[in-house]
C-alpha cells in the first residue's frame, strides 16, 4: 500500500471518470462454466451480509453456483454438538469451497466450535489474514500498513487436548509438527512470491518453547534458503507483536504458529482500522473456507447497519482462489472506490471524511454501482499473476531417526514437600531407575532445592537409569505400578528419548 497523506475529503468526481482500463463486459465475464461453492447464511448479522455479498457477486459476473447449508445456531437447536449435519459435509466435500457467513457457537460445555471442527475436520491448514489500511478513509494511524498474517490453523494449543490433572493444575498440551510447520511454512513463502512480496517474518517463542516453537523457527530457516528472491526474518513474538502494532508499515508476510497468529491477526487488523473490514481464507488440500473474521453480532441483527465488507473482501479471495481474478479485481476496485467516495456504513462513518451513512443493503449497491471503476487515491486491485489457487506444498517425511529410551518422568499428585516426596518415592523403589529430580511448574525442586519457590500439588519426578545400568519402558511401567501400589497418585508419564543421540526433552529450570 502507497503511503497516503492525512488531508480533508476532496470533493467526489462523478463517477463515470474513473472507468478502470479493462471494461466492465471483459471483466465480468468469461469462458468457463459456473463453479459450484458452499455458502452459509450464518447467525445474527450472517443473513443480511451474506444477502449483500451475493448481490455484488451477482452483479459482477462471478461463474458460481451457491449450494446453501445450514450451520450454526439452528443446527446446535437440534442437538448436533458440531453446529453442522451430514447434508452439509456432503455438500463441502463436493464442492471443496465454502463462503460462510459468521456463526454464533452458544456458550457453555457439551457444544464445538463449528470453525475448529470445520478447519481440523477438512484439513485447512492455512489461515490467510490480510490486514491492509484504507487512510484516510479509514481511520488509523499507519496509514502505509499492508500485512499479511500467515496462521498454522491446526495445532499447536488449538489441538484443544487438556487435562485436570490435580486439584490445582490443568494442563493444555501444545503440538508442533514437523509436516504441520513445514506445510504452513512453505505455503508462506508460496504466497509471498504469488503476490509479488518481499519478505516474510516468523514470530515464534523458542527462547522459552526451545523444543516446539524452536522446530517452527528452525524449519522456517532451513526451508527460507530455497526462496533467495524473498527476504526472511525472525522475531521473538512478543517484541514481534509490539513492533506491528507500533511500525506495521516494516511488516508484509508474518507466519507463525496458531496461537499467536490468532493474536497478531486481530492486532493487524484493528490497527489497520477495523475489525470489520477483514477478510479471511482458510487453504486446505482439499477444501477451502471463506469468511469475515468478525463474529455475528446479534445486537445489531436485523436492522441492515452491519458493514458487508469483511466477508465481501473475503469472496474476493474466494474468487482469486477459484481463478477468477477478473471478477475478484473488478469487485475489489469497486468497493475502494466506494469507500473513496465516502459511502461508509455506521462502524467507518465519520463526521468530515464521510459523504453518506448507509446501510447494509444500500452499501452494497453502491459497491454494484461502481463496478467497472478503479480507485483514485488507494492503490489499486490486481490479481492477474495470482488469479489461481497456490499449490498446497508437500512435506519432506526425512529417514527416522534413532530412537533410544533413556528415562521417565512421572508426573505425581502430592499435598506435601519436595523431600518428602522424594522419601515416600525412594521407600517404595530402587530399581534400574533411580529418581533424579523433582520438579514443580518447571522449577527443579529437589534435590537442592530453594525454600522460596513455590509449589503446588502437581509435580513432575524425573527417573533415569542408575549408574550404568540399561533401562526400558517395560521396567517405567512396573516402577509406575510400584507406587501406585504405595499410594502415591501418579497422574501422568511421559518416556524420555534421545533422538539420533539428542535429548528429546526439556530439562527443569533451575537445573
């Protein structure tokens, strides 16, 4: 995006005389027949924008055929815990493309995110976020800002596998692959060379998650030297975050793992100017989902005030997606205009910028109004050279490596003192594995422990083999049945591996 100078609304030129260089019947139209696409009219403000993107698809020539499903709050109704039926799975593993609307999930235990169960059950990857500013039609105060955040939409904390585990720890389990990392890692810096970008930065937390979020950034290196023409970055996640949310304009692809992305997205887009001008892909193998990135607001439902853009310029990258940049362009340099002209709805109106307050219906008009048109002061559209889908990469499955078993860590439930955990465990075994440490949060208690540390009731005793003697899983599973049998509650084991003759495990702090 070009940097625009802060200056008052300039009088509107008729229309009529920003006619863009194709013309309106090359651009919406075109040879090919109608390709078939989901939709989902969705929850609350779902319907009315949906309704409105339709009409400008419509309008624009788009070579669709919409296959309705219902999802969401109705489906929940009936007791489906998804928020989705067997009819619509058939109709999105048809058609492999979906425009949904936004959904309500209804609150409380017994019922799953539709996004969740939709982006994990069809395998969409990769969510693709951009985060453009539209000043000074928009307010915000980075007015150069044109970031794409690249997300892992699969993993990581989202793999959703927690656990109580002791009356004061729960335990959420993070999970990085190494064919998820490189997957999503890959399709970033595809985009980037798709759509003519520069660099592409990584945010991850490896100086804390060395073993996880080390993979990521590590994989992100490794991978980065195949694409020489594109320049590759890292950045610790929390000074990441605070840099694109002070200097936005040094940014242009951020990948990351789930989490964060989900964090940075909605950071990028508010400073961008709004929420619900946002549009979102979600890129899988074998199906694609599209959709605003902004929830259903059911305070505002039916009274046409909500903004359409977000999911507009969502179908947009549906249509680029499906290979109809023709269309996607016209549509995109249509709504910039629109939004030029000062046509804004209740979220983006401002006394003094703005010409007219519209509603959702109106503003879709006007977008259908404009078509044909190109912007005059923001950059605009083109999706020529990345008018189709990018190819999903594929993942290097390397030799396995050495897998050698070279302890245990049980995690036990104990109301008491590192020492006397340890007593307790040492009177009732002295096997092939002796205890070595004892740790609590992380923080290696015993032995030499620090009486300032503070402990809760779950705690972590690392056993390996005593002196030199070999050590397997089998003789971990009878030392487990031992102190089960004692009376100490073991909660949780995990085996300790070295991989090719490196530790395939975290050391305590303290240690």
């Amino acid at each position: 995006m070009t940097m625009i100078t802060r200056t008052a609304p300039q009088p509107v030129e008729p229309v009529e005389s920003r006619v863009s260089p194709q013309s309106p019947a090359q651009a919406a139209t075109g040879a090919g027949t109608a390709v078939p696409i989901t939709v989902a009219h969705g929850d609350g403000i779902g319907p009315e924008i949906m309704t409105a993107c339709l009409s400008v698809l419509d309008a624009a020539g788009a070579r669709i055929a919409p296959e309705p499903i219902e999802v969401g709050e109705a489906v929940y109704a009936r007791g489906v815990s998804s928020g989705i039926g067997p009819d619509a799975w058939e109709s999105l593993r048809r058609t492999r493309v979906f425009l949904k609307a936004p959904i309500t999930t209804p609150q409380g235990g017994g019922v799953k995110s539709l996004n969740v169960t939709i982006r994990k059950t069809l395998g969409l990857f990769a969510n693709v976020r951009p985060c453009t500013a539209y000043a000074p039609f928009v307010a915000t105060r980075h007015p150069g800002m044109d970031v794409v955040i690249v997300r892992e939409n699969e993993e990581d904390l989202y793999a959703g596998i927690e656990h109580r585990q002791t009356a004061d720890v729960y335990q959420c389990l993070k999970l990085i692959t190494r064919p998820g990392t490189e997957r999503i890692v890959r399709y970033a810096f595809e985009y980037a060379r798709a759509h003519g970008r520069r660099k592409v930065t990584c945010m991850t937390k490896d100086n804390i998650m060395k073993m996880t979020d080390g993979l990521f950034h590590g994989l992100f290196e490794e991978i980065g030297t195949h694409y020489p023409d594109i320049e590759r970055e890292h950045l610790i996640v929390d000074i990441g975050a605070a840099r694109l949310a002070e200097r936005p304009e040094r940014f242009d692809v951020v990948v990351t793992p789930n989490l964060y992305g989900d964090i940075l997205s909605d950071i990028a887009a508010e400073v961008a100017g709004s929420v619900g001008l946002a549009g979102s892909a979600n890129i899988g193998a074998h199906c694609a989902m599209f959709e605003a990135i902004h929830g259903s607001a059911p305070d505002i439902a039916g009274q046409d005030r909500a903004n359409p853009s977000g999911l507009l310029l969502a179908a947009v990258q549906m249509l680029v997606h499906i290979g109809q940049g023709d269309v996607a362009e016209r549509i995109h340099n249509a709504w910039l205009a629109t939004l030029e002209d000062g046509i804004h709805t209740a979220d983006v109106h401002r006394d003094g910028v703005s010409n007219r307050l519209v509603g959702t219906q109106d503003f879709a008009r006007a977008v259908i109004g404009r078509l044909g048109l190109a912007p005059r002061t923001l950059r605009a559209a083109s999706y020529a050279a990345a008018a189709k889908p990018i190819a999903v990469p594929l993942v290097s499955r390397p030799a396995r490596p050495d897998k050698r078993f070279v302890g245990v860590d049980v995690f036990i439930d104990w109301r008491g003192t590192p020492d006397g955990l340890a007593t307790a465990i040492r009177q009732v075994y002295g096997g092939a594995l002796a205890l070595t440490m004892i740790t609590n949060r992380g923080v290696k208690v015993w032995p030499d422990g620090l009486p300032e540390t503070f402990c809760t009731d779950h705690w972590r005793c690392r056993f390996m083999p005593a002196g030199t003697m070999a050590a397997n899983p089998a003789q971990a599973a009878q030392m487990v049945g031992r102190l089960l049998a004692a009376g100490i509650d073991v909660v949780k084991t995990e085996n300790l591996y070295l991989f090719d003759g490196k530790p395939g495990f975290s050391l305590g702090q303290g240690q």
